[in-house]
C-alpha cells in the first residue's frame, strides 16, 4: 500500500523520469525545460523528439513509444464509447482528440433520439469567439444528417477548466439557435488536461 501511495504522489516529471529510467540532472531536465510533459507526449512529431533528446537515441525511442502507446489507449477507450450518459463519458470520448492541444479546439458531437454518438467534428480552431463559432458551422451538419441534439465542447490549454464571460455568451446563443432548429443542445463541456466543466451539471444549460 505504502508503494501505491508513493507513485500517486510522484509528479509528472519524477514519472517520466522512472519510466524511461533517467535521473535527475539528467537528459529529461534539459528536455523538460524547453517542453512541458503533456507538449512532449501529444503536440511533438517524431523528428521534434528526436531533435530535443540530441544525441540519445534511445530515449527519443522511449518517448516515441511512450507517445504512440499512450495515444493508442486513449482512443481505445474513446471507440468505446458510442452513447452518451454523463459528461464524463463527453470527456472520455474527446480527450484523445483535444488532450496536450495548445490552441482551442471547438468540437460539437451529433447523437439521435437514444443519446448515441453519430460523429464528432471540429467546428473550429483559436481562441474562441463568436466569429469563429457561429451556429451555421455548428449546426450545418447535425442538419445534415438529422442529429436529434448536439454537444458543445472546447478544450482550455491553460489546464483551467472554468468558463469564461465569452464561453457563457457562446453557449447561450448557440442553445437558443439549438432551440430555433429543433436541436437541443444537451450540454457544454470544456475540457482541460486534468479537469472539466459541463455547463449542464451547474444548471447553466
């Protein structure tokens, strides 16, 4: 039990070390501070790995590894999750897809009148504001292919899950263009690396 309790309290970075058996002052510490870890695992291509860790082949091929395999779990768990019951499945279901992003990502899911997934989309890309996510690129194609309701869902790159004045504004205008359609927007979920907030759960939707 003590031995559990240890490695749940480790950091990431004490993590990563014991994974690929580094040390402190070591390769991974000069890696660690040009990169955070979650910029290393998701947003970094092989070559960027491999130009980061210099001359230690080896543990480029251990992040390398380490990222595909991490992101092959992921989306094994997303692919099984084909109806939606609470916004931890929402979160469970688009982590793969916005997890370690650097930019916002707004993304709507499409379900039928039982709540199972049709298909997700990115609407769009950058900070969100009204001009980058108007309702006719949020409701184009639940239009398209006869969506009962929608979910709204963004990512917070700050790693704080919490929305803002503009988050609210958006949401409030696409539920009541939701509304105007006939496709009711079930929830929002923003989503950080290690945290989220659904809209719906705080009576905001």
């Amino acid at each position: 039990m003590t031995t559990e309790m240890n490695y749940n309290t480790m950091s990431d970075d004490e993590l990563l070390k014991l994974v690929i058996r580094e040390k402190t002052g070591t390769t991974i510490d000069s890696i660690l501070n040009k990169k955070q870890i979650h910029e290393i695992i998701f947003d970094s291509s092989a070559e960027e790995i491999v130009k980061i860790t210099g001359s230690r082949k080896s543990k480029a091929e251990q992040l390398i590894a380490l990222q595909i395999l991490i992101k092959r779990l992921m989306t094994l768990s997303a692919k099984s999750i084909t109806k939606i019951t609470s916004p931890q499945d929402i979160v469970n279901y688009l982590r793969p897809e916005l997890y370690g992003k650097n930019r916002e990502h707004f993304m709507v899911i499409l379900l039928d009148t039982k709540n199972k997934i049709i298909k997700s989309e990115v609407v769009s890309i950058g900070t969100l504001n009204a001009s980058l996510v108007h309702p006719r690129e949020v409701f184009c194609e639940a239009i398209r292919v006869c969506a009962n309701s929608v979910i709204l869902s963004h990512n917070h790159p700050s790693g704080i899950a919490n929305p803002s004045s503009e988050d609210q504004q958006i949401t409030k205008r696409l539920a009541e263009s939701g509304k105007l359609l006939g496709i009711n927007v079930l929830d929002h979920v923003i989503i950080s690396d290690n945290d989220y907030y659904s809209f719906k759960e705080n009576g905001e939707i």
